[in-house]
C-alpha cells in the first residue's frame, strides 16, 4: 500500500539526516472521521443508539480539535513509519521528532524526523576472499561429556539406608513459617530434590546433609533479597523438615550393556554415533563463523565511517533489545544489573565494537547489493514465506498479501537482499587454515592504504 505521507531530506553531519514530512489534508480529514465514530461508539447521546453517534456530531459535541490530537497521537507512529519507508532510509537510534501546528481543517500536517542513519561504504575487494576456516571437531572429551548426559538420564533412584550426602535424593515433607506463623506456598508433601542441586533457598539443602529416614530437622534460614515473592524477600523463616526416604543416583556403567539400552549394539556405536552428531552440529557453527568472517574480510577491505554518536545510538539499541527479550524471562532491568553486577553505562560501553562492527557489516551488505544489482524475485519471496506459511497453516501467497497490506513486504526485500550478498561474498571466499590466516594477519600493516596501494591488500585477513 502506498504511503500518503510525502517526505523531502536534508543530510545533516556524523550521518544523520533531517525527514521533512507532509501528511496530506484529505488523509488528515479520513483519520479524523475515523477517530470521530471510533469515539462516538462510547457516547450517549439522546436521539442515537449507543454506539451509532455519526461522526460530525461528535465533532460537535468533543470539539474538532479535541479530536485531531487525539487522531495525531494515536496515528503518529503509522505516520513516522510511512515517512521513514517513503525516504528510504535505514534509521539507527531513537528519532527527535519535531511537530508542526496542529493543521486547520482542510490543512496539511507537517513534522520533521531527525535521526541516525546507517553509514555508506565504499567497497574494496569482496569476492573471492582468503578467509580462515577451522575443520569440525569431536574430541573424546566432548564424547563423554555426552555418555555422561546420557548416563544421567539412564540412571536409576535406590533407597538407601544411611545418611544423606551431597548428591543424594531425599523425599520430604515440610512446613515453613515466619515467626511462628506458617505463610502460603510454604507447604509440601513427598518432595524429591537432590542435596547440593541448589533448587531450593541457599542453606537450605546443606542443613539436610546427614539426615536418615525418618529424623526430623528444623532448618533456619532467610530469603534471598530479591526472592521473587516480595513479601518473603530477606524474611528469616525456619522450616520444620521430616525426611522420608534417602534415595542414591546409579548410574549405569558405560559398556555394551549400557549401549544396548540407549538402542545400539555396543559401546563402539554409541560413540561413533555421538561422534558424527557432534561433527555435524560443529560443522554449522564452523560454517556460520566462516560466512561472518568472510563479510568481516570485506568490512576490513571497505572505508566505512561510523560517527561514535551513531555506535552509541547502536549499542543503545542492543541494550534495548537484550531488554525485551529478558522481559519475557520475567527478568526486570534492575534484576538483570544486580546479577550481572555491572551498571548500564559499563554496559553500553562493552556492547560499543559490536555495535560499530555491526553498523560496518550492514553498510558493506548494502553497498554489495547495490553494486550487483541485487533484487530478489517474486519466488524468492514466496521460498521465504514457505516455512511460516507450513508453521502457521497458512499459504505464502496469504502471508505475501498481509505483508503488502501493512506496508511490511519491502523490509522483507531488504533481507533477503542482505542474505544474497551475505551468499554472494562467502560463497566466492576461499577457505584457508586457521593458522595461516592468523600468520598472515601478523604480517599485514597497519596502514591498510598504504599497504593496499603496495599491492599487499591480500594479507588483510578478518580480526585485523
């Protein structure tokens, strides 16, 4: 859908620009008619069925202008995103957004955007590239770390007669208070934890070491600080404890036998099953360090000035992210700080190169696609769409008509766009051994120009 919002730009310096735009009169009046029925739906108005208000009376009743604002703040981020999509920019960091009087009827709005945007490049060598690789690995270490898993989860709870060690199951019953008074959720039946598991309050499973069948235990203890239940946080409370069963973890002895229970004829096949698995798995991860280094070779061989407001920008925006995704783990921000003992400003300087680098590798990508002419096709949309068409019972053609609908199918475009160049620069990269190209990168300059100009481009190797 095309957007009713008409942009002009003016470049600013440290890569920013300046989005002057203009929302059409006729597109103000249709938000304004609709914001009006959307209001007159929860008037009462003698005369009209509730929910039936037509729209210039409402106008009358609430005011025009009372509703333009609403109309402009419930809209304005449709808007801000129409203008940023018909400049065809790729913004980076929060937006100053600088409105204009509210229009008359019958007028135009206008505001403007200042904001970051991503850095140009200019390209050097991109293809064809000297790029370490590592082979894949599977080290017996790594085997048995997995025999070991799978010993666990073979492994079988004995009742055992004697005190209880680290490591040991127990089956309990217990009964919280807190100062006498028992407090909710503090209560349980036949419970198993495994001592030294650290599942339950710290100290708790530490005062059960020792314990038999049947002995009673009052243990003592307070809660954590930031205990999730805030009427418990740094509470000092006592359990009364009565253990029932003590159980021990056998875990089967890694031979034949063992093998045969987990579905293979020996131990032998186990491994070698182990083994492959492990390699493939590896060979992914080596296969994506491989891509990354590859686009990194070409950043280091491209001129790519990042303004350091634009990496703060950046690093501001991984932060927010990292944000989101630890809101949806019920972790809050000052949760997260306190156990990760740092403060948001340490923060954001750590996330600083990973944010320049990731503003490098987009430029470059950009600069690749347009120096190829790359443009991907109608079916390479529609292979895209094929996965979450199959996850969400759909079709690609449905999910490509809601794309188009909510002005959402051109970023689409600009990934796939990225992807192909992402393909295009390491598929043409030639892998050589790790070692090699650490030697190389010792010996490259440090004057990339210089050392470019002297025929020396090709010892530049990603890392440098």
């Amino acid at each position: 859908m095309a957007s009713a919002v008409k942009t002009s730009i003016t470049e600013l310096p440290e890569s920013r620009v300046r989005v002057h735009a203009e929302v059409p009169a006729d597109e103000i009046e249709r938000r304004v008619q609709q914001k009006a029925r959307d209001l007159g739906r929860g008037l009462r108005v003698p005369g009209f069925r509730k929910g039936k208000v037509p729209a210039p009376l409402v106008l009358q009743r609430i005011g025009r202008d009372a509703v333009l604002d609403e109309t402009i703040r419930d809209t304005l981020v449709d808007w801000y995103r129409d203008a940023i999509d018909a400049a065809g920019i790729s913004p980076v960091g929060e937006p100053a957004i600088d409105m204009g009087d509210p229009p008359g009827q019958g007028e135009a709005l206008t505001f403007s955007i200042e904001i970051g945007v991503r850095p140009g490049a200019t390209l050097g060598e991109y293809k064809d590239l000297e790029v370490g690789r590592r082979e894949p690995v599977a080290s017996d270490a790594d085997i048995d770390r997995e025999v070991d898993g799978l010993r666990e989860r073979l492994a079988t709870l004995a009742t055992v007669d004697r005190p209880a060690e680290i490591g040991d199951f127990v089956v309990m019953d217990y009964v919280g208070s807190i100062e006498g008074t028992p407090f909710g959720g503090g209560e349980g039946r036949d419970q198993l934890v495994e001592l030294g598991s650290g599942r339950l309050i710290p100290g708790f499973e530490e005062q059960l070491v020792g314990a038999r069948a049947g002995d009673e235990r009052t243990v003592a203890l307070s809660f954590p600080d930031d205990y999730g239940a805030e009427h418990l946080a740094g509470q000092p409370a006592s359990f009364a404890v009565t253990v029932k069963e003590v159980k021990h973890k056998d875990l089967p002895t890694p031979d034949d036998d063992f093998a045969a229970d987990a579905g293979f004829d020996s131990l032998r096949e186990l491994r070698d099953d182990i083994r492959s698995r492990l390699l493939e798995r590896d060979g992914r991860e080596v296969e994506g360090e491989f891509r990354e280094a590859a686009l990194d070779a070409a950043v280091a061989r491209a001129k790519v000035e990042v303004p350091a407001a634009l990496v703060q920008a950046r690093a501001r925006e991984l932060w927010d992210q990292t944000l989101h995704s630890l809101s949806h783990r019920g972790i809050s921000r000052e949760a997260y700080l306190q156990i990760a003992d740092r403060t948001e400003d340490e923060i954001l300087a750590d996330a600083a190169p990973s944010a320049e680098q990731a503003l490098k590798r987009e430029a470059v990508l950009t600069a690749v696609i347009a120096a190829e002419g790359i443009a991907p096709t109608d079916e390479d949309v529609a292979e895209a769409l094929q996965p979450l068409a199959e996850r969400d019972d759909s079709t690609p053609d449905k999910l490509l008509a809601d794309l188009r609908r909510r002005g959402r199918l051109e970023e689409l475009r600009e990934d796939l766009a990225a992807r192909k160049a992402m393909d295009l620069i390491a598929e043409s990269a030639k892998p050589i051994p790790i070692e090699q190209a650490a030697a190389r990168e010792k010996l490259w300059t440090p004057d990339k120009e210089e050392a470019g100009a002297a025929g020396g481009g090709r010892l530049w190797t990603p890392g440098s």
